[in-house]
C-alpha cells in the first residue's frame, strides 16, 4: 500500500473547530454566529479567529445584517469549500484504510 501523504491534508480545515464548522455548514446550510458558537461549544474570540482563517481561504462567506437593533452574521459554504471538504474527508478515509491495513 501507497504510503499516506499527511502533506497533503488541508490544515485549514484539519483543526477539530475549523472542521465543526465546515461540517455544520455543510449539513445545514448557512448558520449564525450564535448558532455556530453553541452547536461548537465555543467562545466568541475563537470562533471569530477560526471563521476568518476560513474566509480568508474563501472556503466560506459571510453575510452581515441587522436583526431589529442586533447585528447578525450568518456563513455559509462556498463550492470552493465544499470541493476542499471532500478532498480533506477523502484523505481521512486513505489514512482509516491504511490504518485498518497495517492493524
């Protein structure tokens, strides 16, 4: 078996955080700030951090907009991060297969 090309692992997406909103996103479609913040179990300095670092990879989008008097932001899912979630999810599975392999 072909060695596993840790390499290749996109480590935008790789952190468990950066990876729970990537996820959520793509089951759920966009979500709010607030929304991402509880389904994580985060605080709010982190998940602004791990956002922008995914934005910047334009693997997400943001929309910003008032509530009554209340910002609010949602994201969601760019194809560019959906096409970069699958390649990550496909890595994982090369290295559970070779894993199991070599057990």
């Amino acid at each position: 078996m072909n060695p596993v090309d840790f390499n290749g692992l996109d480590t935008a997406i790789h952190g468990p955080l950066r990876l729970g909103i990537m996820a959520a996103l793509q089951v759920d479609g966009a979500l709010d700030f607030t929304t991402l913040k509880k389904r994580l179990n985060t605080v709010d300095g982190s998940l602004n951090l791990h956002l922008g670092k995914l934005e910047e990879r334009n693997y997400i989008t943001s929309k910003k907009a008032f509530v009554g008097l209340r910002p609010k932001t949602t994201y969601k899912i760019t194809p560019a991060g959906r096409k970069a979630l699958a390649e990550y999810i496909q890595s994982m599975k090369n290295l559970i297969k070779h894993l199991e392999a070599s057990a």
